[in-house]
C-alpha cells in the first residue's frame, strides 16, 4: 500500500511538471564574478531534500529513462553501457533495477569524502545531481577512478573505458575512467555542481577536489572539465532532467540552466559579470582546439603615437587577436615613461579573443614634460607560454601657440561650385578644417572637410540656397580659434560686403531677429499671410518683433528671405 501511494504521488507530480527555473530563484548570483559568483551557486541551490539512497530508483524511472518506449516500456537511461535494460509493465522500478544488475552510481565517488570513517554523513551521498543508474559491470570497472581521457583502455564497452591516464591528466591516480563523448558534458556540469554545493566536505582523495572554496577543483580537472562543457553542450535529456529533479529533490542545477555559468566561474569568462538577463543572447564559448596564441600584434612590434603637446592627450589603437585562450588575457605598461600611457583595459576576457574578431585596444599617451618618450606595453596570462611585448613611442612638445585664419573671398564661383580660400597658418599646421554652412528653408546645414592646402573646392552647391564658411587649423592636436566667416549670397558674388547672413527664428508669440555682425538692419520687411508688408527701420541685433500667429517671409537687403512661423 505504501509503494502505491508513493507512486501516485509521483505521477501527479510528472502531469503538473513545468519546465524552467522560478523567477527570483537565481537571483543571489545576477552581478556577481568568480568566487563570488560560485558562492552564489552554493546559496541558490544547496538547500533541497535528503533523499534516502536506497530509494533512489524510484526517482530515476522518471528522471532517467529515455523519452520513447520500447514495446510500450521504459527504458533506463544508463550512461555507463548501452545495455537495453527495460521496466516491464509488471515490474516496480526496485524489481526491474534489480533484475537489470544495475547499481546506483556516485560520478563523484563516495570515497572521496569521508568523515570519522563515515561517507553518508553528507547529502552528497544521496544528491540525484551526482547519482546515476548504472550497468553493474561498468561501474565495477570505473570503481572511484577520477574521470580522464584514456590512448590505452583495459575496459571499454563502448559507452565506458578505463586505462592509463595520457600525461597531464589523473591528478596521481595510476587508472582513470573516460565517459562517451555525448555524456561528457553531463558528467562535467555534474561536477560543477559538487564543486559548488559540497566545497566544503572533507574530501580526503584530491585528485579532482581540494577543501577550499576557491576553486575546490583541481587546475587539471577544471580545465578538461569546462573543456567537455564546451564540446558537448546541454542536452535535451539534462533540460527533462532538470525540472524532474527539481520536483522530487526540490533543486535544480544551474549550469544546465546557464551553460556558460562554468565559464564565468572557472573558465574564459571570469573577467566578466553574470547577468541573468543577458545569459540567453550570450554566445557560447567554443571548444579550445590547440595552445594559446596571439597572431596579432607581433612580438616587437613597435606602435608610434607620434607628435603631440605638453599636457595633452593623443590615442592610438592597438589591434589584438589570438585563440584558444583559458583566462583572460593581461596587459601591462612598463618602463622609464610608463605613467604617460594609459590602455582604456588592463586585461581582456578570453571568450571575448577566442570569438575570432579580437579586440581593439584605445591606448592614451599623456606626455607630462617635453621629450620623447618611451614604455612597453606587455601581453600575458591567458594560458600563454610567455608574453608578446609591444613598443610604445611618442614625442612631446611645447603647447604652440594658435591664432585664428584669415578667410578670403571665394574664388571661382559658379551655379554649382565655388573655391574657399584663407590665408596659411603662422606657423606649422597639420591641417586645416573648413566648416561649410548652407541656409535653407529648412534650417542651417553644416559640413566640415579637412584639407592641407590652403583652398579647396566646394562643389553641390545651389545658387539659390545662401552659404557661409569659415576655417581653423590643428595642430598637435590642438585646435585655433575659428576664421572670419565669409558669405557666399544666393545670387552669386552680390553684396559680398555682408560676411554673415543675418537670422529671423520664430519662437511663441514673437520672431528674434540675428543681424549677424551686431550691427542694426536697415530697411527690414516683414509679409504677413495675408500678403500685407510692414517695414522696420534700424533693427537692433537679437531683436524679438512681437507678432500674432503664422508664416511670415522676412527680407533684409543682399539676404536671401527667410520664411518663419510664429505659434
């Protein structure tokens, strides 16, 4: 009667199952990094149900079992060997796991922890995140090896082998135990998990796990394992399992919900800040195929900022490239000038390198006395074997002087075109900037073009539409004081006496009148909508002429008439 009762209850849990996380249940982990970061994993998922070990199975023939019948029964979901082991419709999940010669598995082993000779003293016994079912054969060939990759199996079932480490691997354990490639993934968030939740258990075999907080997993273990992560990505089967589990455990696994979570924590992302929000358009971090590279820049290179003045900024960008790196990647000015430049980033996120577009890198010389200067910018960590170091140059000299241009008549003027034209610079000038403004119906209109001659032709032009240019010039980086402004009248060369044109801008309730040169306007005359002409003598500049609502055209001589509204 008892078994009924739990099954009953078991699968009205299964009809109302819903998938995905609760709002609010990550929220401790949004904004955090690193071994913040993965304390914050520990605080959202830590607390959940002690199952009891000897009942597991009743939870696996919901959570590990495949999708599609066989026959009309259930299959285990076994991801130690390819067995068919069925659940018969006669069978209870106890019968059928018995008569399969299946077992419950640790992927953690249970003897790598161990307190007063007692190994169930914690829910890390019992976790269904690190219990699976598993072929007896199988797990009787892996017994508590730590997980690696084997050349030379002495077991192998075609799902499961078991053999000599390859070097690098096996933390000191003389065998290890390699899962099939589509589990290795499963097998590495599970660990994740552990790593998160039990970093504090007495762990007393350290070939994958130490005491601490940070990072609790070993340096070889952590790198295969976000390794596997990044190869066999979430499955559906690890979706379906996770929201099961949640129902009977009352937890969930959160780097199955957040696959690049690992990253963040351990991997090429620990530069970067989790955000929860931003998790579902982050792109996922590619398996690492080979060493740590940089391709650009190359060692030696030198980046020459050339010229600029005392006390005054210039930029240069350093464009940086590689692959396969596992952290982030550091950078670090050295040298007698090291303090006059600046790079906008003192390290830079491996996934950010590794997505192939690299990174383009501002770097600021602020030269604080006269003199050349010099300082190495050097690249490192990252997984590098070594550093690439950059050369930065640069030279400082006194603040010039600037005065502004003399700007002259245009030369040349046609329908269509017309050269602008100033006198050169008293002194070195880098180049010159010439701002163009055309005045239309519609407003001003401006343009700059940057030239080292001292004219330059301006084309596009409309002989109807009144213009204005003026000019400066930089030098080190410094700019002069802006030219006179020269007219250009719609009608041509006519009334080139006037330098600025002058400005009617309706407002509420009044029109302000712009002379342009401070001086008054003679004769101006104002047309109202319904064609009557008012004419104003010896308007004063920055005038507001009080007039009811409307359009009104505004002429003053040798200017092109202006077109405005009052509200």
């Amino acid at each position: 009667m008892r078994r009924f009762t739990t099954t009953l209850i078991f699968l009205t849990v299964f009809l109302t199952l819903q998938a995905g996380y609760t709002k609010g249940y990550y929220d401790r982990m949004d904004g955090k990094q690193k071994e913040e970061l993965k304390s914050a994993v520990k605080q959202c998922v830590s607390s959940h149900r002690k199952l009891v070990y000897g009942e597991l199975p009743q939870y696996w023939q919901y959570t590990d079992v495949y999708p599609e019948l066989v026959n009309g029964n259930k299959r285990w979901w076994d991801m130690y060997s390819d067995r068919m082991c069925l659940i018969y419709e006669y069978q209870t999940a106890f019968q059928s796991f018995s008569a399969n010669r299946m077992n419950r598995e640790h992927s953690v082993p249970k003897s790598w922890w161990k307190k007063n000779g007692d190994v169930e003293y914690t829910p890390a016994y019992s976790d269904l995140w690190n219990l699976y079912p598993s072929d007896a054969e199988a797990n009787s060939a892996k017994l508590n090896y730590p997980f690696g990759p084997t050349d030379k199996p002495v077991y192998d079932n075609g799902v499961t082998k078991v053999g000599y480490p390859k070097t690098g691997y096996g933390g000191g354990a003389a065998r290890v135990f390699e899962p099939a490639d589509e589990y290795k993934g499963d097998f590495a968030r599970a660990f994740f998990y552990m790593a998160c939740v039990y970093d504090d258990i007495n762990w007393v075999i350290n070939y994958m796990f130490r005491k601490e907080a940070w990072p609790t997993l070993t340096p070889w273990a952590m790198n295969m394992l976000l390794q596997w992560a990044r190869t066999d990505k979430v499955s559906q089967k690890e979706i379906d399992r996770n929201n099961l589990v949640e129902q009977y455990q009352g937890n969930r696994n959160p780097f199955v919900d957040f696959p690049e979570l690992a990253e963040y924590i351990w991997g090429v992302r620990t530069s970067e800040t989790f955000i929860i929000a931003e998790q579902e358009n982050t792109d996922p971090t590619p398996p690492i195929t080979g060493d740590p590279t940089i391709s650009e820049p190359v060692n030696g290179e030198t980046l020459d900022f050339g010229q600029t003045a005392e006390g005054h900024n210039i930029s240069r960008a350093l464009q940086i490239r590689g692959s396969n790196f596992t952290s982030p990647l550091s950078l670090r000015v050295i040298g007698a000038d090291k303090d006059m430049y600046v790079p906008e980033v003192t390290e830079i996120p491996a996934s950010t390198l590794n997505a192939g577009g690299g990174y383009l890198l501002n770097i600021i010389y602020r030269p604080s006395a006269v003199g050349k200067h010099g300082a190495r910018l050097t690249l490192y960590d990252g997984g590098l074997d070594g550093s690439v170091v950059v050369t930065l140059r640069g030279e400082a000299l006194p603040v010039p002087e600037l005065t502004a241009l003399t700007a002259l008549e245009p030369k040349d003027v046609t329908d269509s075109a017309y050269t602008a034209c100033w006198l050169p610079a008293d002194g070195i000038a880098d180049y010159y900037t010439v701002t163009r403004v055309r005045y239309n119906e519609e407003g001003e209109e401006a343009e700059t073009y940057e030239t080292n001659a001292t004219e330059l032709r301006l084309s596009g032009r409309d002989a109807g539409v009144a213009e204005t240019y003026s000019v400066t010039y930089s030098r080190l980086g410094l700019v002069s004081p802006a030219s006179n402004t020269i007219y250009v009248a719609a009608s041509g060369m006519e009334s080139m006496q006037y330098e600025v044109p002058f400005r009617a801008i309706g407002s509420d309730g009044c029109i302000t009148i712009l002379s342009g040169d401070g001086m008054p306007i003679r004769s101006l005359t104002i047309t109202d909508p319904a064609g009557r002409v008012l004419i104003v003598d010896d308007v004063p500049d920055a005038t507001d002429i009080r007039l009811p609502a409307g359009i009104y055209i505004i002429y003053a001589p040798g200017h092109k008439p202006h077109k405005v509204r009052v509200w």
